[in-house]
C-alpha cells in the first residue's frame, strides 16, 4: 500500500513559505496541500494562484495539491492549472456543473478530485466517479486550520472505500500520529496534516511517527 502525506500550507509560518516547504521536503512529504479559501464559500480568505504559480517556478519538481474551498470554480480552476497545480479538488457546491468541471480539470492536465464535506453525501461519487483521480473527506468543517477530527466521518470513509474500493481516498483536518493509523484502516492512503506538522519542533520527527503508524 502507498500512503501519501501532504503538509497544509495554511498552518505554515506564511512569512516564509519557500523556507517551509524546503523543511517538509526534506522531512519526508510527498506534496504540498494548498488551501484557497474565497470568504464567501468559506469564511476565510487565504492563498491565490500567485503564489502557487511562483512555488511551481521555486520547486518545478513540486507536487501542488489545490483544494478550491470557493464558489464559483472554473474561473480558479484555469488560473491554478496554469500556475502549476498537479492536483484540483473542488466541492460539489462549489459549481453549477459539476461533471463539467471536473473535466475542465482533467482536460488542463491536472489530477482531478471531489472533496465532500463532513454532513455532504457521498451519492454524488455514483454519477462522477469516471472523472475522478481521487475523493477528497473533510473530517473537519473547511474554512480554519486547527481543528480537531469530528470521529464519525471515519465510517463516512470506510462507507466510501467499501463502495468505490479503488478510488483513492485523502482525508483533510484534524490529523495526527494519534490518529493517522484509525483513518487508514478505514480507507484513506492520502492525508492531509497542517497543525500536526508545521506545529511540531521537528517535521521529519512528526512525518515519519506519522509513517510508523500506517498499517
């Protein structure tokens, strides 16, 4: 099995991001995870497609995972894609049509995926699964970084890999050493850590205690 471990941005020291990301690099992650937040679909406002594109131009061997926490998409998709995103999640709400824009991912070349909030079913998944690289949990609800995982979104994703066994599962908030091990036994292979990381005195220690608990 290969898991994926993708530090959050948003819970990075933001004076220095290039800094940031040398240090989790070299610690161990397999990409970054780069929240845009719009203050209208979240209540938050955070990183544009600016810095995305001059992180792509710093690390052009960067994995750049973009969750869209906005309403609406498409526009961000086009901008994101041309920065040098590798990967684009966007809600279910966060579009008019949903099918068409998750081509418009795949078709700017980029991994395409759905993220589901903690209370948004997963029916959705029945009628876009052709077109996704991957289904994005929230296991807290988006908009603020810090937050502690709300437990019964676990047998949320044991219900999705049950379902969609070969659809990769990433998981987004509250995750941790404690219970990094719990969310992979029921699915999940991608996880996204933000405090639990870029809070810790030493990244490498943190990923790698991460990494000694997957299954």
């Amino acid at each position: 099995m290969t898991y994926l471990i993708a530090p959050s941005l948003i819970a990075a020291d933001m004076t220095c991001l290039g800094d940031e990301i040398i240090k989790v690099l070299r610690a161990g992650a397999d990409m970054i995870h780069f929240d845009v937040m719009d203050n209208h679909y979240v209540p938050n406002l955070t990183l544009g497609a600016l810095v995305c594109q001059g992180l792509a131009l710093r690390f052009p061997q960067l994995i750049i995972d973009v969750h869209l926490m906005a309403n609406p998409v498409d526009e961000l998709i086009m901008q994101f894609a041309k920065a040098g995103a590798k990967r684009i999640s966007i809600h279910p709400d966060g579009t008019i049509h949903l099918n068409r824009s998750l081509q418009l991912i795949r078709e700017l070349g980029c991994e395409a995926g759905l993220v589901l909030n903690p209370a948004t079913s997963m029916d959705c998944l029945q009628w876009t699964r052709p077109l996704l690289d991957f289904v994005l949990v929230m296991t807290v609800n988006p908009g603020f970084g810090g937050q502690k995982l709300i437990p019964y979104v676990v047998d949320k994703i044991a219900a999705i890999h049950s379902s969609y066994p070969d659809l990769p599962i990433s998981v987004d908030g509250g995750v941790t050493v404690k219970n990094i091990a719990e969310l992979a036994r029921a699915g999940a292979t991608q996880f996204v850590a933000g405090s639990a990381i870029f809070a810790s005195d030493d990244y490498g220690q943190t990923i790698a205690a991460m990494r000694h608990q997957l299954p």
